[in-house]
C-alpha cells in the first residue's frame, strides 16, 4: 500500500515540474518573440535611415555632423557582434538623433513641404511608434517571465536550469529630456 502512495507522489511531483518547466520555456520563448518582434522593425527603420538621410543631405548641406552620426550609428546597429545590451543603448541614440532631424527639419519650409521627406517622415514616425509598442509588448514578456525565474516555486527550477533574469527596454535620462536644437546657419 505504501508503494502506490510513493508511485502518486513521484507521478505528482513529476507532473508538477513539467507543468512548470514548460512555463518558464513559453515564458522564455515569448521573451524572444518580442525581441525578435523588436529586431523586425528595427531593421525597418534602419532601411528607412538611409533615404530620409539622402534626401535631407540635399537640403541641409551644413548639417553633416548630425547625418554622418545617424549613418555610423545605423551602422553599428547592424553589426553582427553587438551584445543585446549595446544594441538597446544604439538604438536609443538612433532615436535621439532622428528626433534632432525632425527638429532640424522646422528651419527647411521648402524640405518640410516636399513629398518625398513628407512621405519619409511620416513611415519614419509609423515605424518608430510600432517600435514603443513593441518595446512595451517586450518589457510585459520579460516581466512575467522575471516574476516567472524569480517567484516560488518555478524559482526552484529556474534557478536548478540556470535561467537567467533578462533586462527591459529603459529610457536613459538623456531620453527623458527634451531635444534641443541649435541650428548655425552659416
């Protein structure tokens, strides 16, 4: 009789670290989806860059600085051996300096009225709003998954498999400020 008493308990307590197991992995792997999710249109951005940077060169010749900055910026994005840490930082400065341009771009009425950057600008403001949502949708994933690895009883097995705690998207303070702009014209 004390055998099948064992076997329940042995069969319970399997059942139960299955059950747990498989939460931390569909918690861990919506982590991923979102920063996969992140990562699609980051690169939508990043194809975006480049045009609205083209067309703004003709009009703001004296503005090298700013544009050559958001190229070696886009360029590091992009770069294979960036950790996820550095790419988040990157990404932040990315946006940082395509809000300058905007601000930039109230000194041009004759870049501000044509279609091209008007068509640009507004993909740009699409793209970069997608981008907060999915970063929102990410920070919600790592934050149950957190709660997941860091609360009783899948702390127990998180902790025995090693799962490691994973970092939200955060605005620097920096990002906190407003943007301000001087233009020289010269």
């Amino acid at each position: 009789m004390f055998i099948y008493y064992l076997i329940i308990l042995i069969v319970l307590l399997v059942t139960i670290f299955i059950v747990l197991y498989n939460s931390l992995i569909q918690k861990k792997n919506q982590v991923n989806n979102a920063f996969s999710t992140i990562d699609v249109i980051l690169q939508k951005r990043s194809d975006l860059i480049p045009r609205l940077v083209t067309l703004a060169q003709i009009y703001m010749q004296f503005e090298q600085k700013t544009l050559i900055e958001i190229s070696r910026l886009r360029s590091r994005a992009t770069s294979k051996n960036l950790s996820d840490n550095s790419r988040v930082a990157v990404e932040d400065q990315i946006s940082r300096m395509l809000k300058k341009i905007i601000v930039i771009v109230e000194a041009y009425p004759e870049l501000k009225t044509n279609d091209h950057f008007i068509q640009l600008q507004y993909s740009l403001s699409e793209v970069e709003e997608q981008l907060s949502a999915a970063r929102r949708f990410y920070n919600s994933a790592v934050t149950e998954y957190n709660n997941a690895v860091e609360m009783f009883p899948t702390n127990i097995i998180a902790s025995c498999l090693k799962f490691q705690l994973k970092l939200q998207f955060q605005a620097n303070s920096q990002a906190r400020n407003n943007v301000s702009i001087q233009i020289n014209h010269k």
